[in-house]
C-alpha cells in the first residue's frame, strides 16, 4: 500500500491507496491512538465489503462500533444525521474515537458531517467503496447533507485525518457507478488539459466497454487525486480557484435531484451538466464551435444518459438551478445566472476571482432545453416530452418559446 498524501493548504493528508491490502489496514489504523472506532455504513457497503472490513478489526481486536443508513441522495437528509448521532453517542463515542465512513460520497458526506459536529469536531479517516467517492467525494473538506430538496446546503467543512482505499473493492462497482466516477474524471481533463486528458482519453480508448483493471482503476484515482491536490493546496476550502471544481454542476446538480431517487449518478450528472455549460458558452461566444465539438466527444465517450422519465422534468431542474449554492459569491442582477464555463480544454474561461460568468436566464434554459432532450432515454407511455411554460411562473422563462 502506497501513501501519496494530498494537501489542503499547509495541512497535509496521507492517503494510503493499494489492491489486495486490506490485510494492511489494521497496522495503519493502528497508528492513530483512539479508544474506539465508529463506522459509518450504507446497506451496500455493509452488504459487499463490511464482513471483510470488521473481520479484519475483529482479527486485530480493534474495538469499533457501527451505524447502517439506507442508500441513496434522498437519504443524505437531517433525520439520518440525527438517527446517525444517537447512535453514536449512546455507543460511548467520546473526543478520542474515530469515525470512519465506508462507503461512497453520500456515506462519506453525512457521516463526515457526524465527525464534524460531535464534540465540535472529532477524527474522520475515509475509506471510499466507490469510483466516484475514492478521488471526488473524499478529497474535500466539505461534509453535508441535502434540505428541502437542495443540495449540500446544510453542512461545514472538516478536515479528514487520513484516506484508505483498496481498489479490490471498485471491481463490484456496475456500470453505473463506474459512469459516475468518469464523469469527475472527464471534468477534471476539461480543467486541466495535459497529462490528466491523456491519461483518461487512453484509457477510455483501451476500455471502450468501462470495465476496468485494478491497474488502470489505480492510474485513473491517482491521476483524479492529483487533479484536486493542484488547487487544493492553494485554496484549502475551494473558496476562491477551487471553485472551478464545480464546473457542470450548476445544472449537473438540479438534473440529478430532479431524477428519480437513485436513477440518475452524480458523475453521469454532471456530465451532462457539462455538456449545458458547453452549450452556454458556445451561445454567448465564450468557446469555438471546434472547441465545442472536442469537449462534448470527450463527454460522449463515457455515454451520459437520463433514466427513463415518467414526466418532464424540466420546471424542477429550473427550480432547483435558482437555488444553485454558488449563489452570492459575485453580486448579480435580476435575471442572471452564474456559471463556470470554460474556453476549451485545458482553459477555463475567467471573468473574475471566481470564474463566475453571468449568464442570461433564458440562455441557461435553452441550455437546460437542449441536454434534457440530447440525453434523453425517452419518456414512459411515449409521452411528448415537452417543455410547459406560461402559467408556472418560471421566473424569466415565462415567454420562452423552447
């Protein structure tokens, strides 16, 4: 098992990584001092890994203690935090334990919020089960949960003490998760151009079918690792350059909690929440055509598609990209949008500190138009898929003939 810590600021962070080397955790464990651990489980961690994980703990007579919450987005909610610290607190979780979340992102997110408010802030080590989660989720200081149907909006940031990843534990991953960890990636590449574009375009090109070796899955979260420790050593809280990292996210985000529960992964979201920004940038002159057609082929390569939809989906995609948690970062005025948006891959587009276009509404709704019909599985009933609009009181989308 290797170490290639990351930095958050001047704060640096070991993250173990290796295939096979789950034999190696409880020495690694071991050297954190704590009078008892607290893992933090969905139902499909818990059901593919979490045996081999306690045995290994119960081998070394590691004393721990453990919390189930049920899978998905729509469980990333205050009622699971709260069932998450009663139970926590009544199992003797004091200053000098540890909470390890094992998991993908939304186990990682609000059980590293539990981390983050018992005792004003206790240990938090990641052990990420996901494609996604292994170079994304965990390499942030950002813990949350959704409220009201928007997402991350309540929550602080806290930093982990460590990362532990086996990529044995990827190779159960379907197809699905395995989308949504590309998504990140292909993000990433759109970022920063260079060896992270190249990295992934070959592997993409020996994998066409996505199904990965524990090799190339080790090349591929390393390379999403030092993609985020670019920035995060200078913008510890993604407060200001690090911002970029939500690029595709301002429509990604609304698509993927306007979906169905679980239909829809968050990298597969946005990816199509960058093909919109693409879309946006091209209408307002900001990225060539040519520029565009590269970005999108790059996009189109891990094949980002809704689920099949009973309805349109539309008005709640729009209510929730007005609720987006950019807002605030740069004054705007009435009927504005703000968006990443980038020139072409490897450059970002730059209109201030942080790199927030303004963006006329109607133009983000045609974006938004666009993409939910580009990717769209169709909708149940061969029903029309339509955009409604006139009477919904879609703020600065009312006469929008789309």
């Amino acid at each position: 098992m290797k170490n290639i810590s990351f930095n958050f600021g001047e704060d640096l962070v070991p993250f173990y990584i290796g295939t096979n080397c789950l034999a190696q955790l409880a020495t690694i464990i071991k050297q954190f001092k704590f009078d008892q651990l607290f893992i933090g489980f969905d139902d499909h961690s818990k059901f593919y890994h979490g045996a081999r994980f306690l045995n290994i703990l119960d081998q070394n007579s590691i004393p721990y203690s453990t919390c189930v919450i049920p899978p998905g987005e729509n469980n990333k909610t205050l009622e699971n935090l709260d069932y998450i610290l009663c139970t926590f607190i009544q199992k003797g979780c004091t200053r000098q334990s540890i909470i390890i979340p094992f998991g993908g992102g939304i186990v990682g997110n609000i059980f590293g919020l539990a981390a983050g408010l018992l005792y004003r802030g206790i240990r938090l080590i990641h052990f990420p089960t996901t494609f996604l989660a292994v170079h994304d989720s965990v390499t942030s200081q950002k813990q949350a949960i959704n409220y009201l149907s928007y997402k991350n909006t309540v929550g602080l940031f806290h930093l982990p003490t460590a990362v532990i990843h086996d990529t044995s534990v990827l190779t159960t991953l379907d197809e699905k998760n395995i989308k949504s960890g590309l998504g990140e990636l292909v993000k990433n590449a759109i970022l920063f151009g260079d060896e992270f574009y190249d990295v992934l375009i070959n592997q993409l090109n020996c994998h066409k079918d996505l199904k990965f070796s524990s090799a190339a899955f080790e090349e591929l979260v390393i390379s999403g690792i030092n993609a985020k420790n670019r920035l995060l050593k200078h913008d510890a809280r993604e407060k200001n350059t690090g911002i970029v990292f939500e690029y595709g996210h301002t429509i990604g985000h609304a698509i993927e909690l306007s979906c169905p529960h679980n239909s829809l992964s968050h990298g597969e979201a946005v990816a199509i929440g960058m093909l919109a920004a693409s879309c946006v940038a091209n209408k307002m002159g900001i990225m060539s055509d040519e520029d565009r057609a590269k970005h999108d082929q790059l996009i189109e390569k891990i094949h980002p598609r809704l689920p099949i939809l009973d309805k349109d989906i539309f008005l709640a995609v729009w209510n929730r990209v007005l609720h987006d948690n950019k807002r605030g970062y740069v004054p705007t005025e009435k009927g504005i949008i703000c968006m990443i948006l980038a020139k072409r891959i490897g450059e970002l587009h730059q209109p201030n500190l942080y790199y927030l276009e303004a963006v006329p509404e109607e133009i983000v709704a045609q974006a938004i138009r666009y993409v939910l019909g580009k990717t769209s599985s169709g909708l149940q009933h061969n029903t029309p898929y339509q955009v409604v609009l006139g009477d919904a009181g879609v703020r600065g989308c009312d006469r929008l003939s789309l």
